[in-house]
C-alpha cells in the first residue's frame, strides 16, 4: 500500500515555490549562465515538477503491483512451514551420519546452514541463524583451500553473519561477515559466473557497515563492488535488475552523507534501470519502485 507519509511528502514537495533549490543549493553548471536571469529558475522548476510527477506515477504503480502480489500470492508460493521443518530435520539427519572425511560433508553442511538462514529469515528465531552460521563455518573449516567450493560456502557465511549482526547489532559480526565476503571476492576469478553476486553481497555488507559507522572509506568501496558487479553482468541476465538496484541504494546512502548531486542522479539512472527490466507482477517490483521514488523525492528534498 502507499504510505501515507509519502503521500505527505509528495504534498510538501508540490507545495514548495516553483524556483525552489536544489540540495545545498546547487546552481546549473556554467553552461546555463547566459541565459535569461530567471532560465536557472525555470529549469529546475521544470525538473522538479517532472520528478514530481514521476513520484506519483511509481506511487501509484507500486500500490498496483502490491495489490496484484497480495491477490495472487497463494499458499502454494512458499513452502509450508510444516515441510520446511521436516525438510531441515532430514538435512540435520543426512549431515549428522556423514564422517569428516566425506567429500560431500562441507555441501551438505552448506544447504543446511542456507535452510536454517531461509527459515531465519521466515519466522525470526535467532536460534536458526547461530545455527546456520555454525553450519556455514563449519563447511568452510571443512574445504582445503584451493578447493573450487571454498568462496561460495565462505559467500554463505558472510551472509549469515551480516543478517545476524542487522539483528543484534554486533559489529563483529559485521567485520567478519565484510572479512568472509573479501575473502570470497578475492578467491573467484574474473569471468566466474558468481564474481558479480559476491562483489554485490561485498558492497551490501560494506554499505551496512557504513550505516552504522558512518566511514566514507566503506560506502565509497560499497558503490565501487556494487559498480563492478553492474559491469560484469551482461544486458538480459536475471540478476541484473538487482544489481541495479543495490547499486542504487548505496549511491544514495552516499548521496545523503555527502550531497554529490552526481550521485543522486546516477541513483535515479540506475534504480530506473532496475525498474524498467523488472516485469510487473514480479515479486520485486513494489520494492524497486519504492526504492526509485524514495530516490526521486531525496532529490529534491530541503
């Protein structure tokens, strides 16, 4: 549904006098200055009522997407809760009558641990995630380096421990989780199918990081991963949309500390991008939209 603070703030921006300013009041570049007096003016009125009008469009889409998602989405959607307990129970069973030694050991532990994070994420109960992280590490202290599996179940960790320090608050879990994705980062080459998604959860853990310290070195570093995870996936890959739009997000966390209108406007260009490839009644689309319009209305915000 919309929200009515949005609404609100739609409201207030309509409201504002047409020449209003732009963030820390920006003037146009000095290509404009021999214009009339007032061209300045009128240009940025007319940019202000079009993203204004974009924000009521994506407003009104996004409670048109919300609605075909809450009409539509059935029981069937997601597993039953009842048979993602059993499920976990029959991995636990699987992974507790496996040796060491079993080559299949650290995949199992893996699935396990992604099960245990997925039922997390579910439900809430914080003895799921300790248990996917203990699971997570375990598969990880199972695999040699060197072994091809070794950055995705490191990847897994760091995912685990950054959903759990977004619940407690602990930064060791943070600093660990950015150390995990480094790692895996670093341990995939160029080309590998999986660089982008782990430059992406890089730049989502630096990014979350910076949300809670405030280090410029972090979300400076979150834009650049996110950036080239963009860059390595190609026009009509599945994951691209979401890359766009993570990419997105951390532009405009950096937007809001620093006021660089570059970064807004390339937060627009790419939460746009994310939108426009991502077909309605997909799951994704009202948060894509909402992400866009935020970023339309902090554009112009006072």
């Amino acid at each position: 549904m919309i929200l009515k603070a949005e609404l609100a703030t739609v409201a207030d921006l309509s409201r504002q006098p047409l020449g209003a300013e732009r963030p820390n009041n920006q003037t146009e570049e000095s290509h404009h200055q021999n214009l009339a007096p007032n061209s300045g003016d009128q240009i940025r009125k007319s940019e202000c009522r079009r993203d204004l009008e974009n924000l009521l469009q994506l407003l009104s889409r996004t409670a048109s997407n919300n609605y075909g998602i809450s009409s539509s989405y059935g029981f069937d959607d997601f597993e039953n809760p009842e048979d993602m307990n059993k499920r976990i129970e029959r991995e636990q069973e699987a992974v507790g009558s496996m040796p060491d030694g079993h080559p299949d050991k650290p995949s199992r532990l893996n699935n396990l641990g992604y099960s245990l994070f997925t039922r997390f994420q579910r439900l809430g109960n914080l003895d799921d995630i300790e248990n996917a992280i203990a699971r997570h590490q375990a598969a990880v202290s199972l695999t040699p380096d060197g072994h091809p599996d070794k950055p995705s179940w490191l990847n897994s960790l760091g995912s685990s421990l950054r959903v759990r320090f977004e619940r407690l608050e602990n930064l060791d879990d943070i600093d660990n989780a950015i150390a995990r994705h480094q790692a895996a980062v670093n341990l995939t080459p160029d080309g590998h199918p999986h660089k982008p998604g782990r430059l992406n959860n890089l730049g989502t853990s630096l990014c979350t990081r910076f949300k809670r310290l405030g280090n410029l070195d972090d979300i400076d570093n979150a834009v650049a991963q996110q950036q080239a995870a963009v860059n390595l996936t190609p026009d009509g890959h599945p994951d691209k949309p979401s890359l766009l739009s993570n990419l997105g997000s951390s532009l405009r966390n950096r937007f809001e500390r620093l006021g660089n209108l570059d970064d807004i406007d390339n937060a627009i260009a790419q939460q746009q991008g994310a939108v426009n490839l991502t077909p309605d009644g997909h799951p994704d689309k009202p948060g894509r939209l909402k992400n866009l319009g935020n970023s339309l209305r902090i554009r112009w915000s006072p």
